[in-house]
C-alpha cells in the first residue's frame, strides 16, 4: 500500500502545479460591474485557454484580492514584472484566475 500511496501523492502535486509566465503590467483596477479586482498585461499569457489572455482577474471577496491589487500597483509603480501561476482553463468573467502572485525584477 505504501507503493501506491507516494506516487499517487506525488501526481497529485503536480497537477496542481500550475503555469508561471511573468508580465509587465500595463493596467490595475476594480469593477463593480464583475466584483473583481484586475491587472491587464502588455504580454500575452500563452497557456490560458481564457477569453482574455492579457486581464488577470481576483473575486472582490477573496481572502488574497487586496495584496494582489497592492502588490500589482507596487509592480508598476516600481517599474517590475510580476509573476502569475495560473491554470489553463481557470477564467473568470473571461479573464485569467491567478493562483500565485509575485513581483519579480
């Protein structure tokens, strides 16, 4: 049973891994109209099967919305990248639903 366990543990974990790509941020808000707050991209997210390949979108009620939208504004105020984990078919009101968020430089 212990053989069966590991690599069942170990598939497990990878298929919640995600896809990462970094991008410049061109736009940052919230809508009223979609209860989210946003990020738009100059690059294109190249694994998303979403509607819209450049808007990232939170739920205004997510535990995580308000460092996302911090921690977008600080990225382009600062003039660096932030890097986006994200699933392929993960899409909310067309745009793309991040599951990690980081600056990077």
């Amino acid at each position: 049973m212990k053989r069966l366990t590991l690599p069942l543990i170990f598939l497990s974990s990878l298929s919640f891994a995600g896809i990462e790509e970094t991008f410049t941020i061109k736009n940052v808000g919230a809508s009223n109209n979609t209860n989210t707050v946003f990020i738009d991209t100059v690059e294109q997210a190249t694994g998303s099967s979403c509607t819209n390949t450049v808007h990232f979108k939170l739920p205004l009620d997510d535990k995580l919305a308000g460092k996302f939208y911090s921690a977008a504004l600080m990225a382009k105020a600062s003039g660096q990248k932030i890097a986006l984990t994200y699933e392929p078919n993960a899409c909310i009101s067309g745009g793309i639903l991040p599951t990690v968020f980081k600056i990077v430089q």
